[in-house]
C-alpha cells in the first residue's frame, strides 16, 4: 500500500513540474515551452534521459511492492526524513515554478529570449527546480532505500548537472554580463 504513496506523491511532483507550468506557458504565450527535440545533440539525448528517468521512477516504486527487493537500511528516522524531503520538494518546487513565470522551458529554447529570474528563490539557488528534483530522489531513496534507487538519485544527479551545465552556457550566450554576475553572486547549490 505505500508504494500508492509514493506513486501518488510522484504524480503530483510530475504534474507540478511539468503539466501545470507547460500548459500556464502555453496559456500565457502560445508558446510551447517543451524544447526537446529527437536530434542527435547532447541537449535532446538528456531529455531522452530525463523521460527514462520519470519511468523508472514510478517502474520503481511498483517494483518495490511487487518483489519486495531487500533495502540497505530500514528504519522509522529514514522513512520519515524521507517523506520531509519529498514533500518538501514539492513545495519548493511549486514556488520555484510560480516565481519563474513564463521564463519556464523544459530543456534551452534557441528561439525565445527569456527573461533572467533572479529574484525569490533564484536569489539563494539558480537552480531550484533541479535541486527539488533531485532532493525528491533523495527522499525516494530514503523511504524505499533499495538498490534501483540509489541508481536512480546517481542518474539523476548525473543528467541534472549536464542539463545545468547546457543551459548556463546558454543563459550565458544571451544575457551575458548580466548572467555572469548573477553567477557570481548565486551558487548552483546541491550540484557538482
């Protein structure tokens, strides 16, 4: 039965992190904010990366229930701390979602100039979407402490930090200066 909270929490995480702010965009802009294309670039084969990446996530929770795979620790302090950064997540990411506006993209837009945030949350992280997501596999993996899991938080913090990389040289092509002196003041936070 805890895998359904599991499955649910991530429902609501990929709702938050993708449905709502891409159909806000779209609704504000007729923009479609989703970037990814299926060329043979480095930016396109993270978004394939990425969409495997939400698959094993739910693949993994359903795995857990079915064949009970053994965890490396199993205990009461984990599975709460677990659940508290998941949740917390949740709510970090959906303000990061609502301070970004119609800034969002789902990969670089080469077509639209967007405006910098760097304000609200931005101004402590320029990466807070990325760090909710990789805080929620962080607590995934502390509630279902299983070998999958652990791949999963690895290969997601692996993708978050090419993706990051990506778009600073991007922001940095358009904005120039001003994204470097942003970079100067705001760290990455949580990543490599």
């Amino acid at each position: 039965m805890e895998f359904i909270l599991v499955l649910t929490f991530f429902i609501i995480f990929f709702c938050t992190a993708f449905v709502v702010p891409t159909l806000r965009v779209y609704k504000l802009n007729k923009v479609n904010p989703i970037t990814f294309q299926s060329s043979d670039s480095a930016h396109d084969l993270i978004g394939k990366y990425m969409k495997l990446l939400m698959i094993l996530v739910f693949i993994s929770a359903l795995s857990y229930e079915f064949f009970k795979f053994t965890e490396f620790f199993n205990n009461s302090e984990a599975y709460i701390c677990g659940w508290f950064l998941m949740i917390s997540s949740l709510i970090f990411m959906s303000v990061a979602q609502m301070q970004m506006k119609d800034s969002w993209r789902i990969g670089i837009d080469e077509k639209q100039v967007t405006v910098l945030r760097t304000d609200g949350i931005f101004g402590f992280t320029r990466n807070p979407i990325f760090a909710a997501t990789i805080v929620a596999l962080t607590g995934n993996f502390l509630v279902y402490s299983t070998v999958l899991n652990l791949i999963l938080l690895i290969f997601g913090i692996v993708l978050v930090s090419i993706q990051i990389r990506l778009e600073e040289e991007h922001l940095y092509k358009i904005h120039k200066e001003k994204y470097l002196d942003y970079k100067n003041k705001v760290k990455r936070r949580l990543f490599i």
